[in-house]
C-alpha cells in the first residue's frame, strides 16, 4: 500500500510494485468472491455429488489472461431438485451481485463426458467449491 495526503485526508493505494500485489486478487477472491460464496450455498444441496465453478472465474484463478467475469458458471454433479438448485444460485447472486448460471449433469454424464459441456470443462479450469473433487475418468 502506498499513503498520500489529498485535501486533508488520507489516500491508500495498492502498490502494483510489491512481491504480494500479483496475490491479492486471488487472496480476496478465496476470501468473498465466488469461490466461498458458492461453497456455502450449494453445499446443503441434496444428491450432490460436487460442485465446480467454471469459465471465465475458473480460467482467471488457474492464472489465464482473461476479462473479467461477468457472470459465475457453476456445474452441479448429481442429481439434486431443479428449485433447491436456482434457490443457492438465486442466494449467491445476491451475495456477489453477479448474475450465477447452474447447470446440473448426473454423475453418469460426468464420469461419461459424452456431452459437449462436460467435456469442455474437464479439457478446461475448474474449482470443486463443495463435494467430493469431481476429477475426469
């Protein structure tokens, strides 16, 4: 942090400089940004096996040049009631006032990975938020 004086007031400023800068974007996000806010909401879900984010939150986090996100994409693996599931999206989006887009696929789809989604995520950046590590067959 760096410290000025403006008009009699105190102004902090993030040091782009310091050997911790590059870490504080992923520390706050660990902190209060999709990754616990989803774990918290989607972890009661019944007949979950895990549950991952993925796109653009997951590729910023594995450390890729991206833009940022507007929006959180969230894969549930199991087989969890549809209103269980947009009731935790509807209450993580209050939380992170960013729109959460749940998709939910069976165990069998994702050890399968047939579908082209499943697929494309297990190619790409995920982050189990809750459950069991969801790792590709």
């Amino acid at each position: 942090m760096t410290q000025r004086l403006h008009h009699s007031a105190d102004v902090y400023q993030a040091d782009t400089t310091h050997s911790c800068a590059r870490a504080l974007p992923e520390f706050l996000a660990a902190r209060s940004g999709p990754v616990p806010v989803v774990g918290e909401e989607f972890s009661a879900l019944a007949a979950t096996q895990c549950v991952l984010i993925f796109g653009e939150w997951a590729d910023g986090l594995a450390g890729h040049e991206t833009p940022p996100a507007r929006d959180v994409d969230v894969l549930v693996v199991g087989s969890p009631p549809g209103v269980a599931v947009a009731e935790a999206a509807e209450r993580a989006e209050q939380r992170l006032d960013l729109p959460v887009n749940p998709v939910v696929r069976t165990s069998e789809q994702w050890a399968l990975a047939v579908e082209p989604l499943v697929a494309q995520v297990q190619r790409s950046s995920y982050v189990t938020v809750c459950g069991l590590a969801c790792r590709p067959l």
